[in-house]
C-alpha cells in the first residue's frame, strides 16, 4: 500500500484513535475488524460514496454527519468513532482513503490474534497459505480471477482452510479473494504475513531450503540470523530440492545464498567472466 503525504498523516491519526478504542475493554477487535472490512466492501462498490466521504473542500462535520446517516444503526460505536477519525482527516484521494480503512482493518485483526496468544499461529498460515497458492497456477488464477464471483472465491477458500487455521487467518483470507483490490493473491498473502511479522516488530527471512528444517534447526537458524542482524527475525521456510543442497535466505533486498545451486551459479559467472 501507497499512501501519499496527506493519507499518511489521516492514517496516523486513525491507527492513534483505533488504539484508543481497543484499548476500552468494551470493544470486540473481532467484531471492530470484520465491520470494517464491510465497510471497505461499501465504498469500494460506491465510488459517489467514497468520494463524498474523502471530498476535503466539504466540512469535516458534514462528512461525519454523513458517516453517521448511513451506519449509525448498522455498525458499533467503536467503529463509528474509528470510522468519523477516518473521514474528518484530509487525504490524497477516495482511494487511498479505502486504503486505510483496509489496513485499520488488518491491524484490528492481527490486534486480536496477538491478545489471544495466536499471532505466531496466524502469520505461519499466511505465509504457507501463500506458498500453498503459489504452488498450484490453477489455484491462483481462480483465486485472482476478476470475473470470478466473490462469494466463489470464498468458497474455494473454504475448501481449502475451513477448520484448519485461525479465525483471523480465514477472515483476513477471505477478504483478500472477495476484494483485492488490484492486488494479486500470492502478493497480498506475503503482505499480510509481512504485516503479521511486523506486528512483532520482527524481520522477516524467507528461507529455502533443499530439505526440511527440523525444529532444532531452525531454532539456531533463526537465533544466528537475530544474533548477525542484532533484531527479532522470524522465519518462513520452504523445501527447494532444486538448490540441491544448502540454504537461500532473503532478509529484504539483501540475499544469503549457501546452497549448491548458487555456488554452481557463481562459479559458472566466474568462469565466463
């Protein structure tokens, strides 16, 4: 997500009144969140409604006034009070207004996992999701399919986790497929574990390997990498027969590379060189 200059400060001040709203033990985040992610459902399918509630010469209480016409009765008071930070902030543009409805949303979510104890659980099912959806080029298509129903695409995803992961997992899932919002699935899996991550205020290193990691490994793997790094980094592996041998990790931009398959790669560059 890219926000401009006036969208980050709107998005600040929110995320600022989303804290204090979670923080009044009154306040479901399950419930916070799932209403907010209907609300992201709204004004992507109203583009009159999304620029009426983004229009920054209009007065910021005309705008709430607005917000609480249409939801007052239909939403809680706790995302009432996020939702009026929202429209009475100046930003960029109606979409990127959108934009930070859906990342209100995600935190809300990943708010709720993290009290639970699950947030671990919640960013390891995103990631393999991920993996899982990248794997399968049939499966990927369906899921990104815009001409596709969205309640299908619920569907298959369903199919594929119902029972199996967190609830918070499956909703943030769900939401993905029914509007990505230009986003490609396989991309806005790996961001949201990203965001999960960083959650934790971890790094995130995608390691493969050419066979499976126990969990002793990857226990002194992930202590190593925090050690060199000096900062928390969370792992997320996959098995790559094709290195042949070895790890590749990918901290960011910057690439370890210690399997075969890259040794040969590099000695063959040298060679040619």
């Amino acid at each position: 997500m890219t926000l401009h200059a006036a969208s980050r400060d709107a998005l600040a001040a929110a995320e600022l009144r989303l804290l204090e709203v979670l923080d009044n033990p009154a306040t479901t985040p399950g419930t916070l969140g799932e209403e907010l992610f209907a609300v992201v459902d709204l004004l992507s399918g109203q583009p009159p409604l999304r620029r009426a509630l983004a229009e920054n010469s209009s007065d910021p209480s005309v705008r709430e006034q607005l917000l609480h016409g249409l939801l007052g009765d239909k939403v809680s008071d706790a995302t009432l009070q996020v939702l009026a930070t929202v429209v009475t902030s100046r930003w960029s543009s109606p979409r990127e207004l959108v934009d930070g409805v859906e990342s209100l949303a995600r935190t809300t979510l990943l708010v709720r996992a993290e009290r639970e104890g699950r947030l671990d659980a919640v960013e390891d099912e995103l990631f393999r999701l991920g993996r899982i959806v990248a794997g399968s080029h049939e499966l990927e298509l369906a899921l990104s399919d815009p001409t596709a129903a969205p309640a299908g695409k619920v569907a298959l995803v369903d199919s594929l986790v119902a029972g199996k992961v967190d609830e918070v997992t499956k909703t943030l899932v769900d939401q993905l497929v029914r509007d990505p919002r230009g986003q490609g699935v396989v991309n806005g899996l790996g961001d949201l574990a990203a965001l999960a991550a960083k959650r934790r205020e971890r790094s995130v290193a995608h390691v493969r390997s050419a066979v499976e990691l126990d969990a002793e490994q990857q226990d002194r793997l992930e202590a190593t990498l925090t050690r060199i790094y000096s900062r928390p980094i969370a792992l997320h592996v996959e098995v790559d027969p094709t290195l042949r041998g070895g790890l590749l990790i990918k901290i960011g931009d910057e690439v370890i590379d210690g399997s075969v398959a890259g040794r040969l790669a590099a000695l063959r560059r040298d060679l040619a060189g």
